[in-house]
C-alpha cells in the first residue's frame, strides 16, 4: 500500500502511479480510457471526491498522475482511502484491490 502526503488547501500537489497486472508484471496500456482516483475518508464509505488523471500522463506505460487542486484539498486534515478506477473504451472497468493511504495535516 501507498501513502500520499498532502496539505490541506495546497492547490499544486501531485502524485503518479504505475498500473501493472498482478500476474505477469506487465504495464497496464491505459491509453484510450479513463483513469480516477477516488478518495473517502477511513471509516467511511462514500467517495468524497473524484479525481481524473491528467491527459498528459504516459498511458501507453501504465503511468497515470493526479492532480490536487485546493478544491480538492479543502477536505479536512485527516487519514483519507483512495482506489483507482480504470474504464477502458469497452465499458470494461477495472479496480486496484490495494487501497492508496491519503495523509492531509492543515496548513500553517
């Protein structure tokens, strides 16, 4: 599992994933779909924000980079789960099973 350190009402803040098949080790090619990270807080069950990954991001290497704006790090500091959702062309959708951690401390 993964952990990603924020501050709150930071309006910059990035991070990158590689998306690889459990079986073989292989890059995921993402080109042609869309990919999202969905963040809830611990303990909870429902989605409080949905961030879609950048367009510039390297699909074609499973590399995908998300992007917090200060709408998105508005939430209060605390501990946060995220999973990233992948929808390809044909519908298909396709869910990492291991959850990403989202610390976010308040700003100074």
């Amino acid at each position: 599992m993964t952990t990603v350190y924020l501050v709150r009402n930071d309006n910059n803040s990035q991070f990158k994933v590689t998306l690889t098949r459990e079986d073989t080790g292989a890059v995921i090619d993402l080109r042609n779909s869309t990919v999202r990270l969905k963040v809830k807080r611990k303990g909870t069950s429902t989605a409080l924000l949905t961030i879609t990954a950048l367009g510039g991001s390297n699909f074609q290497n499973g590399q995908a980079v998300f992007s917090f704006d200060s709408a998105a790090l508005s939430i209060s500091a605390g501990e946060y789960l995220g999973e990233i959702e992948t929808t390809f062309t044909s519908g298909n959708i396709e869910t990492t099973y291991d959850e990403i951690t989202l610390v976010v401390r308040d700003d100074y």
